[in-house]
C-alpha cells in the first residue's frame, strides 16, 4: 500500500481550492468584467468624513475640575464636543440633542471624571471618543453616528 507523502497530502486539497476559488460567481465575473472600476475609484488618501453628506452637530462645551490620582492637585479638562451625523438626520437630532442636553452633559461628564490621566493626555483622544459614542448614541436613540470629534481640547494641572 502506497503512503502519500506530507507534500502530497495537501496538495489535493490545494489544488481543490484553486480550481474552484474563494470567492462567489458574481464577484469574480464583476472583477474580470470591469477591472479598471477599481483603479478609477481607488482614493490612496480618503477623506474621514465626506464633507458635503455628513455634518458636526455640537453636543456642547464642557469644563470640568477633578482630583489628580496622587490628589495633590487639581485637573481642569475644558473641550467642545461634536457628533458626526449624515446631513440629512441634522434637523432631527439637533432637537433631540437641545431636548437631552442636560443629560449628555452628565454622561460627557462622568466619562471625563472617570478617565485616567493617561487617556486624557492621548493626542487623538481615542479612548474618550470611543466612551462617548455609543453613550451618546444611546441617549439620543441612534446608530447615526458616525464619529465623536473634540475640539479645543485643555488639560491643566494646578
């Protein structure tokens, strides 16, 4: 009885998966029909956020004092805070978030307090971002927003 190699027991499998491919019908005939498409719209540099079809609604300004951790001093942390939204959902969110305001305020604020020192001094603010999203989100009952984008950002020790 003959033993198949080690090189050879893969390379049915192999050739299985070549002959057939990994992707469905439609998508390799859409590739081999209009290859150019994705040269032509291939952008090596997009833009974030498309300028003409998404707006920033403010959520507010905030200041805000806490303890340093040694709590030695004091940490004033000030920024405007604004939502990405599709250009179309600005009428309605905007009163939404007039209506709620107090609300976001109070979240935004809770957010800041509880961050570390660390995640406040990060450049992009990711970690903040990231916090206020889906808390913002939930407050004004959306998936719409696409981003959290914070503006004159100050944090002072003293």
């Amino acid at each position: 009885m003959l033993r198949p190699s080690r090189r050879n027991r893969f390379a049915l499998p192999c050739l299985a998966l070549l002959l057939v491919g990994c992707g469905g019908a439609e998508e390799q005939e859409a590739a081999l029909v209009d290859p150019l498409n994705l040269i032509e719209n291939f952008d090596p540099n997009p833009a974030r956020h498309h300028p003409t079809k998404l707006i920033e609604v403010s959520l507010g300004s905030f200041a805000l004092s806490r303890p340093s951790p040694d709590r030695a001093e004091v940490v004033t942390v000030t920024f405007d805070a604004y939502a990405i939204l599709p250009l179309e959902a600005q009428d309605k969110y905007t009163g939404r978030i007039e209506e709620r305001k107090a609300r976001i305020a109070d979240q935004i604020n809770r957010l800041v307090q509880s961050a570390g020192i660390a995640d406040l001094n990060d450049p992009e603010l990711l970690w903040l971002k990231a916090e206020i999203l889906p808390v913002v989100g939930r407050i004004l009952q959306t998936d719409e927003i696409r981003d959290i984008v914070i503006n004159e950002f100050s944090i002072s020790v003293g």
